[in-house]
C-alpha cells in the first residue's frame, strides 16, 4: 500500500478552541489522488486532537460549556504542582499549568480519526464536518507535503524557562504539525 502524507499550517486562538479543517482535508484527499482508501487525520500534541461532528454555534457553545464545567481551569491539579511533579517536565510547563487541558484531552478521546474516501471523496455525513480542537495554549501547526510514511512530532513552546504565575496568563504560542495521512490506492 502506498501513503501520501500531506501537513497543514494551524493556527488556534489559545483556550478551548474549534476549528473546521474540512476543506484543508479535502484539499489533502484531492492532491493525493486517492479514490478509495482512508484518511487518517491527526495531532501529535496530547491537548489536541481531531473530531468528526457537527460545525454549529449552538452546538459549540454548548460542548465548551459541558467541558468548563467538567473540567474547571481554577481547581488544583496534581500535573501543574511543581513541588509534586518530577516526571515529564519541560522548562516552559512551569510557566503555564495545563493540567486540565490533559484532563480535558483525555475526555476528548483519540488524537485522530479516520474517515473513508470513496469515488475520492470524504464520506461524511450531511452535516458532519473535520474538527481540530485545542485545550490549551495558542499553536501554529507548520506544514509541507511528501509521498512517504506518516509521522508524528511534539508541539514545541516557545515560552521562557521561569516558575508558573499563579493566575494562568495565557501560553505563547506553539509549532508542530498535523499530519493527514492517505493511504493510495495502487492503479490495477
């Protein structure tokens, strides 16, 4: 089986954060030249992840709303304890705590998804739609492509090595890539 593998530019604005990558998915499908085969969409970074699911305000309000409340970013978290915690540890973690982004990660399920392509189309529902949520700081996914295996890299931080501020200021912002992985179908 051939891969093609295709990465896109991200960018989130930090917090709980949507966006609809559709279009960047179906662009990826279309380039590759695949008719029937599978898409594998994925984040690398642990408080990211992408979903299938509906686009609509209402219905974003309504997610943001259940997950703040599961998974409040005011409360104690063993992961942010820096007197604590000895595995793990990156220089920039100390400076914001993003234990309830891991928390929130987790409830999201799987880093990725796989949608089947048929007659080179995505075979999504009427209103279904490819979803990049981000639970913590802002990021900026940086992207090429290349006809090879897929691959996976941390999101790197650019923050300064310095003890966290107890008010949780918001995180600068992240590099890393999204991979979109298209098995080829090989011509008979």
């Amino acid at each position: 089986m051939k891969v093609f593998q295709h990465e896109r530019q991200l960018r989130t604005t930090g917090g709980l954060a949507v966006r609809d990558i559709t279009d960047e998915v179906v662009e990826a499908v279309r380039e590759s030249g695949v008719v029937d085969g599978i898409a594998c969409v994925y984040s690398p970074h642990t408080t990211c992840c992408v979903r299938v699911n509906e686009f609509e305000s209402g219905f974003l309000e309504d997610f943001a709303s259940m997950l703040k409340r599961l998974v409040p970013s005011e409360t104690y978290y063993a992961h942010d304890d820096w007197d604590r915690r000895t595995e793990n540890i990156c220089p920039e973690d100390m400076d914001f705590g993003n234990g309830h982004s891991h928390c929130m990660a987790m409830l999201l399920g799987t880093a990725g998804e796989s949608i089947p392509v048929r007659d080179g189309e995505l075979c999504l529902g009427t209103w279904q739609r490819v979803l990049f949520l981000s639970s913590t700081a802002s990021a900026t996914a940086a992207g090429s492509s290349r006809s090879s295996a897929p691959s996976s890299t941390a999101l790197r931080s650019a923050a300064p090595a310095s003890r966290r501020d107890s008010r949780r200021p918001r995180a600068p912002a992240r590099e890393g890539r999204l991979d979109v992985a298209l098995p080829r179908t090989c011509p008979p």
